[in-house]
C-alpha cells in the first residue's frame, strides 16, 4: 500500500476495516481465551483433549478465537486457520500435557506463527 496524507482517504480506510471487523465479530460464535502470560512466553496454549475425551479445539463450534493477551492487546483468528497451525506441531515437542493434574493435551503453539 503506497502512503497517502490524504485525510479523506484515510478516513474511507479505516471505515472499510470497521466494516469488515463488524462483519467478522456480526452473529458469529467467537471462542474467547484470555492467557496474560502469553506475551512473555510468547506461546498460547490450545487445548484438543481432556480427560482422554476430545475437547477445546477439537470440538469447538466457534468461527473464530480471541486471544486476550493484556488489556491492550487481541487476537482473532479464524478457526479453520488455528486448527491448520497447530497440526503441524501435533506428534512434536510442542504436543504437551497440561491443565489440572496434567489431564489434558494441547498445542503450545507460537504467537508468530499467529501474526
């Protein structure tokens, strides 16, 4: 995108990116999952399983995921594409147990590989 000083373009920008949030967040089923520490290690946590039983991503119905990292600071990423990022982590290193007594398991999946 070229730079442009022009106020009314501008203007016409961001309304085009309200519009377009506002249709992504319109009647939509948004998974939201706040994780503070997650801008320090710089990982988020995705659950697929508990207790031997599919659960979290698995079995979301949402369109999307929020991630509130800080007060400041969300992500929203469609479903299809965080299910997509963390097959390719399943079997590996980052495929770990966690949760109450280390009953579940799940991703730790990179913020990078979000943004």
């Amino acid at each position: 995108m070229n730079y442009n000083s022009d106020f009314r373009y501008d203007l016409k920008l961001g309304q085009l990116g309200e519009k377009h949030l506002s249709n992504i967040l319109s009647n939509k089923l948004v998974e939201v999952k706040t994780d503070y520490k997650a801008k320090k290690t710089k990982n988020i946590y995705i659950e697929y399983e508990s207790r031997n039983k599919p659960s979290g991503i698995s079995i979301s119905q949402s369109e999307f995921y929020a991630f509130i990292l800080s007060n400041e600071t969300i992500l929203l990423i469609e479903t299809k594409r965080l299910k997509k990022l963390c097959r390719k982590y399943f079997g590996t290193n980052r495929d770990i147990k966690g949760g109450d007594n280390n009953t579940s398991k799940g991703i730790i999946l990179p913020l990078k590989d979000i943004i």
